[in-house]
C-alpha cells in the first residue's frame, strides 16, 4: 500500500485473524476502510461482528494478521480519537445518574464525581448537538429509548472523535427514534469528516445510511458499496438465506441478482 492509500486509510485490517483456543472468531479478514465512509457490519449472530469492533478498539488481540486504526496498532492510538456507543442492554436503568455526568464520563474515561465548569461547557456542548441539553439535570433511569440515545450520542461526541463505533445503536428505540438517531449521526459526519463504523441487523437500515457495509460470517464475505454487498449472492452466503426475492425488491428498491 502506497503512502496516499495510507492516508486516506481510517481502519486497515490485513490477514486478520481472532482465535479464542480452537474456535476461530475472525478468519483471514482484510480490508480497507477509508476515511469519512459510514460503513454498517451486518452478519448472522456468532458472525465474529462484536470481535471485530473490539479487536479495533484494541480490546482484543489478533491471533494472526494486523489491524491499523489512522496508521497506529489500536493500543497506541489516542483514545479521544474514538466515540462509542454501546447497546442499550449493557445499561443498568436503576443506576443513579444524571444524564451530564454520563456525558462527562466520556471526557475522562472514567465516572466524574465532580464535574468542572470546562468540563459542563463541553458536555453542554455535546447535548445541544444532539438536541437534548434540557436533559442534562434529569436521570437517565427517567429516560425513553430515544432520550437515552441521544445522551449516548452526546457522550461519544463530547471529545469531537474521528472515529465512532455504534454496537446495534438501533436497539430499544422506536422507528422515530431511529429517524432521529441517523439524522444526528449524519449530521455528526458531515460537519466533523469523523468516521462511522456500526454494527446492525437491519439490512434495510444499512443499505440506506451506510456508504459501505461489511458482510461477516467470520470471513468476509462482501465490503463495499450497499448496492453490491448487500446483493443476494453475498447474504446467502453469509446467513444461508435471504427470504423471497420479492421481500428484497421491497426492502432494497430493487430486485436482488445471483
């Protein structure tokens, strides 16, 4: 790979490969994922989509092969380059919270016992993006799904990442939540050139707002545009179906090829 390719380069797998002893989660994934793009990770449950996303974040290491993330080993890069949002499932809604000191634990890494004034202006910052700064005194156990994930969303944008990885962000809310979650991501994209990497089980989602979409069943099996790895050839080798060609028509606007 030449030096541009490099730059233009925001996540570089090669070869990459994720064992956990016989079982391999990952097998020989390669691929390129530029800067800028919103690509969606679609593929059946134990497809080895969250190893991925936590090989990537330098939570696990490859067995065999590399995984680059702005040209670094994901253990040396700067962890205010990334934004996550994990799924709702992961969140006790009994913890007593208030939605600004959620937002504040994504500056520091860490639960704030005492949030400073830099510290408010910037976390106010990031809820007014998302459209929810009148939600910073409340708990977040009061939340709706789609309440909840905007302060998430604000969490994730509060240090203005390059890269944002979502682990299935549609999870728990409802189809107006989810309108809204896509508008705030594209508009983060958009005004930030930042980088969108999200884990999905709907394919009608991924072919819409995506720019490229990964299709795993440990190999990879499509990457590139919706258009082409969402064709049928691709999903039928990755879940061992697809449905009628007429649900694809429907779905997709178009019929599925072979």
């Amino acid at each position: 790979m030449n030096t541009a390719d490099q730059e233009a380069a925001a996540i570089e797998l090669r070869g990459l490969t994720v064992c956990f002893g016989e079982h391999c989660a990952l097998e020989d994934v390669s691929l390129t994922v530029p800067h800028g793009a919103f690509v969606a990770i679609v593929g059946p449950n134990g497809a080895g989509k969250s190893t991925l996303i936590k090989t990537i974040l330098g939570l696990v290491k490859p067995s065999r092969g590399e995984v680059r993330v702005f040209s670094k080993p994901p253990e040396k890069l700067d962890p205010s380059l990334i934004g996550y949002v994990p799924q709702f499932k992961t969140l006790d809604r009994s913890f007593p919270a208030l939605a600004e000191e959620l937002v504040a634990s994504g500056l520091r890494r860490a639960w704030p016992v005492r949030i400073s004034r830099s510290e408010r202006r910037r976390v106010g910052e990031a809820l007014a993006r998302v459209g929810a700064e009148h939600l910073a005194r409340r708990s977040v156990s009061r939340f709706s799904g789609g309440e909840l994930q905007r302060v998430y969303l604000a969490r994730a944008f509060v240090r203005n990442p390059k890269l944002v990885i979502l682990d299935e962000p549609a999870t728990g809310i409802d189809v107006m939540g989810e309108a809204d979650m896509y508008r705030l991501l594209e508009g983060y994209q958009k005004s930030s050139g930042a980088t969108l990497l999200m884990i999905t089980h709907d394919w009608e989602a991924a072919y819409h707002h995506s720019t490229h979409v990964i299709v795993l069943n440990r190999r990879l099996i499509g990457f590139g545009e919706p258009q082409r790895a969402l064709s049928e050839k691709c999903l039928r080798q990755a879940f061992g179906h697809v449905g009628h060609e007429h649900t694809l028509s429907l779905t997709f606007g178009r019929r599925g090829s072979v």
